[in-house]
C-alpha cells in the first residue's frame, strides 16, 4: 500500500483522524456554517461526531452522510434519476471499471454510487479526481473519504508518464486486490460539446498497470435532460475564441462545482453497456495502436447507442439547422419550451463583448450533439 499512500482514499484505520482534522479545518467550518448559520459552532461538531459514530470505512461515510445528500440533490434539483443495468452480468458480486461520458464534476460518480446501492450492489465506485479541484486542504480530506484517488494535473511529460503509471497500478490494484469498483471519465475534463468521445490515451493508462480484461471495463452512459453548466460552457468556448490562451481559476472551478450540483437537470439518466470482456477478444490480433484506437471507437458506439434523448435534444437540432427534420419528436409547446429556456441561459452569461449569435449556437451544439451521435452509432 505505501506505494499508493499519496493518491490512495483513505483506510478504514485512517477514517477517525481524517474526520477530526476535517473538524478542525476553518475553512470546512465556515462551509458548514453557511449551510446551518443558526447552530454554534461546538453544537454543530457535537451532532457530526454523534454522527459519525459507527462510521468505520469510507463505505460507511457514503452511506451516512453522503447517500443522504445526494438523495436531496436528486429530489430538489432533477426530475428524477433512472439506471439501466439490464446488460451487466447477474452476478453482482463482481467488481467492475466504469468508464463514462463526462457531464458533472462532482455528480457523475456520486449519482453512480447511490444507483449502485439502490440496485442491490455491494459497493460503490472509487473515483479519480484532478488535483486541481482540490482548491483547499479540507476537500481533499473530504473526498478521499469519499473513496476518491488523486489524479496529478499539471506536469512535465516525464512526470505525467510516471504519475499515469502509478495511477494504473492502483486502479488494477483497487480492482482486484481491494475488490473495489472504479469510476473514470473516458477523457479528461467534460466534453465541452457535448460530443463524448473516448481518449486513447485513458485507455493506454489503464493498460499500463496490467491486463485490461481484468479491469472489467463497462462503457457506462449518463444522459442529463438539461446541464446547468451550460451557459459556463458556453462562456468558456467565447472566451477561449477570443483569446486562445485563455484558462479557467480556481473561482470559475468552484463555481462550475456549484452550479453543478444545484443547478435544475431536468430527468438523469445512467445506462450501462454490456462489459468490454464480450467483445474485447476480438481486437487481440491488432497493433498495439489501432487496437487502442478500435477500442476507443467500440466504446464510442456503445455510449452513444445508449443516450436517454429528450425532446431538447430534437428541437436543438432543428434550430441548429434551420428545419424541421427532427419535429415528429417534439411538440410545439417542447420547441417554445426550450427557447425560453435558451434565452434565459445566455442572458446568464457576463461578458464584455457578449457575442450571443455564437453562444446560442455553442449551446445548441451541446444539446444536439447526443442526438447526432445516438444517430451515427444506430
């Protein structure tokens, strides 16, 4: 294990120590106070501790304190959370790599975890998660709680060599010597576009630490009615357009984070594919480049055959492209439904030289990307 001790989630004997630092954190106790300013700050400790008792693993915090919270999250801030498991093995003993479009920072894998217990699995995911996010010390704490791993970001091509070498280790090692699931984004950061597209180079890292039949690797699809971070997207491609050496701080991370996780989604949806096992035989006789390249576009397809669309995702196309094609799937009231919506998201965008013809047209690709890709892989 002292090879993974600076990236690994904490252990079970590690948990009591995490919890009292995350107490004695100012910063986490101003968070908290925000969110119970009524309460002193000794009897608000008291009730977490209390809380605490019994809490012995890091599956013991997620089922205490952060099932509740994200079941709140699902019931004031979506429509509703569906999971589509019909294609994964009967045996739910078995562990399994979740490899995901990207849609949220923080809920893609928190929404996964509660669908996983919900639907009779023994455990939840463990998550990697970009350094960079982890602005101050007590969300680090926090989510290696939370059974998350540490992704280095930021470093030279000798370090990052190494540091994704380290990375797969421990994934192969979390998988079958923890018995742990994993959760990873099939690239790096959120597809800006909406048009989910499987890195190689993810897919390279996971080979690197052993075989990849034994991660159990299972293409998984999350389909969000509406993504809150829209209009910060769409920020973001102006802002990049008009000065391509444009980057995002700390703040624009936050609130990303934020808006995230409070901002209305509409109906969610996860669907699973059926795992790479079944078919990943068949690419062995290639080179070492085009079976990751195989790979990566059979994961593609079996993503984008799995969209839950709704009726946004046909009016976007239409308004994208000037017609009618897609209009059997959408009613009137849908169309007038989501450009009021539109209008409303890009009146949230603060910028100098607000260019709203691009912006409208940047969040209607997002929209319409699924569709179009759902459309390719039929």
């Amino acid at each position: 294990m002292n090879e993974f001790d600076e990236i690994r989630p904490y252990e079970a004997q590690e948990m009591r120590q995490a919890f009292n630092d995350l107490l004695a954190d100012r910063h986490f106790s101003a968070v908290m106070k925000g969110m119970a300013p009524w309460l002193p700050n000794a009897m608000r400790n008291g009730l977490l501790r209390m809380a605490f008792m019994g809490v012995n693993t890091p599956l013991d915090f997620q089922k205490r304190f952060m099932k509740p919270v994200v079941k709140h999250i699902i019931r004031k801030h979506t429509d509703g959370c569906t999971f589509d498991d019909a294609l994964m093995p009967v045996d739910k003993s078995q562990r399994f790599t979740f490899v995901s479009n990207h849609r949220d920072i923080v809920l893609d894998s928190a929404l996964l975890d509660v669908m996983l217990i919900e639907h009779g699995y023994p455990t939840t995911v463990e998550i990697g998660i970009g350094n960079n996010l982890l602005i101050y010390p007590w969300i680090e704490r926090l989510v290696r709680m939370n059974k998350a791993f540490i992704v280095r970001r930021g470093l030279s091509l000798r370090e990052t060599l190494e540091s994704s070498q380290l990375m797969s280790r421990y994934i192969h090692y979390a998988v079958t010597q923890k018995h742990e699931n994993i959760w990873i984004a099939q690239r790096e950061g959120r597809a800006k576009d909406s048009s989910d597209h499987t890195q190689e180079a993810v897919l390279k890292m996971l080979a690197m630490g052993g075989n990849l039949s034994e991660l159990n690797i299972v293409p998984l699809t999350i389909s969000y009615e509406y993504d809150p971070c829209d209009y910060l997207k769409a920020q973001e491609m102006q802002q990049k357009r008009d000065n391509p050496t444009h980057k995002k701080n700390k703040q624009d991370d936050l609130v990303n984070m934020r808006t995230g996780i409070f901002g209305y989604k509409g109906r969610v949806h996860y669907c699973c594919a059926p795992p790479v096992n079944t078919w990943l035989h068949e690419l062995n006789s290639l080179p070492r480049q085009e079976f990751f390249a195989q790979m990566a576009a059979r994961i593609d397809r079996e993503l984008h055959c799995r969209y839950r669309l709704y009726p946004c995702n046909y009016v976007a196309l239409d308004l994208l492209n000037s017609n009618n094609a897609q209009a059997s799937h959408y009613t009137e009231a849908d169309r007038h439904h989501f450009e009021d919506y539109l209008t409303r998201q890009i009146a949230k965008i603060q910028l100098a030289q607000k260019d709203e013809p691009f912006l409208r047209q940047c969040i209607l690709t997002m929209y319409a990307n699924p569709l179009s890709n759902y459309q390719a892989a039929q």
